[in-house]
C-alpha cells in the first residue's frame, strides 16, 4: 500500500517533467503557452465532442464524465490561452476514422494524451502543468474504461510507446 501511494504521490512530479530537458526551466517562455495550450485544446474540443457521440455506447455514465470533464477543461485552457494575451482555438482536432463513436472516442483520447504529454513539459507555469496532469489522468480513466470494455489493453498506448510520428499508423 505504501508503494501505491508513493507512486500516486510521484506521479504527477513525473508527468510534469514529461518534455522537458535538465535546464528546461531556461527553455519554458510564457511567449510559447498559447500555442502549446492551443494544441492541447484542440484535442480536448475533439474529446469532448466524441464523448457526447458515444454517450448511447458501451459506457454511458463514462463518456457522460468524460464529456463534462472536458467542457470544464475547455473552459480553463481558454481561461489560460487568455491570461497570456493568446486567442483560443475553437476548432477540434481532425477524428481519426472509426467504426463506431465508442472506437473514435478511443482512438481521440490517445491522441490527446499523447499531444498533452508532448507539451506538458514546455509550459511556463507549474498551475498549467498541473491542470494538463489533470487532464491526462482523466482521459487516461475514461480511456481504460473504454478499452477494457472493448477487450483492448487497458494501458494507453501514449504511456507504452509514446505519441506516434507524423503519419506513423498507431496499430
């Protein structure tokens, strides 16, 4: 149990250190936040949007969370992206093509986490950090949830392998 919580309580150090190099502190400029929150919110605008899609799937009480987390996300990233003199996007990432709302869902909150890990890192203020961190443990949730529905691997890819190159297929 004490591991557990010792993890628990290192995980969101380690997440916050995601993207960054020994002297990032030197490298992070509030100058680069809008557009490094903007592409986190971008993928958050899409999650929302396919959790509200797959609310008639599998897990309905979970895409219904999931759906309401991300509107409070969307909100605080516009929140942030305005604090730094930046104009938040309103236009979703492009969805991944999917058999169902349920897989696209699956497939978007991958791509989140994974453009969240990207840019965690980078950002100057350790309040964004810590929302971004926020933001990929609830995706991550609804995440496993999803996939252990469908039989998948429960572990977001994101966390295995790390986010895909461009044009790299994640299958």
């Amino acid at each position: 149990m004490l591991a557990a919580s010792s993890a628990a309580v290192a995980a969101p150090a380690f997440l916050a250190a995601c993207g960054q190099s020994s002297d990032a502190d030197d490298d992070r400029s509030e100058e680069n936040d809008p557009d490094l929150l903007n592409s986190i919110l971008e993928q958050q605008l899409a999650v929302e949007k396919l959790a509200k899609a797959a609310k008639d799937g599998p897990l309905p009480d979970v895409t219904s969370e999931l759906a309401s987390q991300r509107k409070d996300s969307i909100s605080e990233l516009e929140s942030f992206i305005s604090e730094r003199d930046g104009e938040a996007t309103t236009t979703p990432a492009d969805a991944e093509q999917a058999e169902s709302p349920t897989e696209a869902l699956i497939l978007q909150l991958e791509g989140s986490i994974a453009a969240s890990l990207d840019s965690i890192g980078d950002l100057s203020s350790s309040a964004y950090r810590q929302a971004v961190h926020r933001y990929i443990t609830e995706d991550a949730a609804a995440l496993a949830a999803l996939r252990s529905e469908t039989g998948d691997e429960v572990a977001p890819d994101a966390f295995v392998f790390g986010a895909p190159a461009a044009g790299e297929d994640t299958e």
